[in-house]
C-alpha cells in the first residue's frame, strides 16, 4: 500500500468537522478500514467518497450508525439489482436480434 493513497483521519475529521470517534465506529461496524501507520490512522483515497457520504447521512441528516448500515446494504442490493437487470436485458437484446 502506498502512502501516496492514504489520507490522515485527523485531516478528514478538521476538514468536516467531526468526531474521530465516528470513523472509528464506521471502522468497527466494517463500512470503512482504517489503516494506522506510525500511531497515525488512514483512510485510502478511495474510500472517501464512502466516507463522506456517510459523514453526510450523520451529520447532516441526523441518521444513526445502524441507520447508515442499513442504507449501505440497502445500496449494495440496488446496486446488484441493477447489474442483474442490465444482463438481463443484454440477454434478451441479444435473442431480439436473431
């Protein structure tokens, strides 16, 4: 893992304004992994779009930890839903052509 990839929490919860106790929670619930390197805890760049989503659920929406994990899972349902569809629909393109 490079360290080019990762972003301080600390820079995360100054930026946003929040509790590090928040990610840490979303660390303990599995929505997030945290990385620590030299007493320092990470987030890859990747992931912060994620995160910030979440920021956005608590804070500004007042949604609770259990709340986001079950929109989370929730998303990821629609988001294979969606997949499935698009096969399926690809599937019958394919036999509309014949």
């Amino acid at each position: 893992m490079k360290t080019e990839n990762l972003i301080a929490i600390e820079e995360i919860c100054t930026h946003h304004n929040i509790e590090f106790s928040f990610i840490r929670s979303l660390q303990e619930m599995g929505l997030i992994e945290v990385f620590t390197k030299e007493e320092s805890s990470f987030v890859e760049h990747d992931q912060l779009p994620v995160l910030e989503k979440y920021i956005e659920f608590h804070y500004r929406l007042d949604i609770n930890l259990e709340g986001i994990e079950v929109i989370n899972h929730l998303l990821g349902q629609i988001s294979s839903l969606q997949k499935e569809v698009n096969s399926l629909k690809n599937k019958l393109h394919f036999y509309e052509t014949l």
